[in-house]
C-alpha cells in the first residue's frame, strides 16, 4: 500500500468524515473506495471516447438498414 497526503478544503473533509460514520467503515476505506470510482468512471469516459472516434457512422446506418421494422415481443416492451 501507498500513503497519499492531500490537502483538501475543511468542508469537504467534514462530509467524508460524517460519511464513514454513517456507513460504519474507516475513512480510509471510504477515500478509497470513492477514489477508485472516480478513476473507473474516467478510464471509461476515455474508454468511449476512443471507440467513438473510430466509429463509423455510414456503417452503423447499414447496419440498422437490416434491423426489420417490427413491434417489439411482449416481453421486450418497456
């Protein structure tokens, strides 16, 4: 394990503090785990992002065009 020493303002210290109480873990754990989250949801914004820049969408219309024009199954409807 690695020790990160960050300076964050007061205010949200106190809400990731009230937090882990109301959860019940460390705090250390909560940072952590929301740390983690936020890399994920970024790693997966840049994911996308690369894949729709090779996307195509001349292709992806083709594609559609052989998609046939029918109601949805009853067990398909929203």
């Amino acid at each position: 394990m690695t020790n990160l020493n960050v300076q964050i303002p007061d205010s949200l210290y106190k809400q990731i503090e009230d937090l882990a109480v109301k959860e019940n873990i460390p705090l250390e754990q909560l940072v952590a785990v929301a740390l983690s989250a936020q890399v994920a949801a970024w790693n997966t914004k840049d994911y996308l992002e690369e894949k729709a820049q090779r996307g195509n969408w001349e292709k992806f219309q083709q594609v559609l065009k052989k998609v046939p024009d029918v109601e949805p199954e009853d067990d398909d409807k929203l």
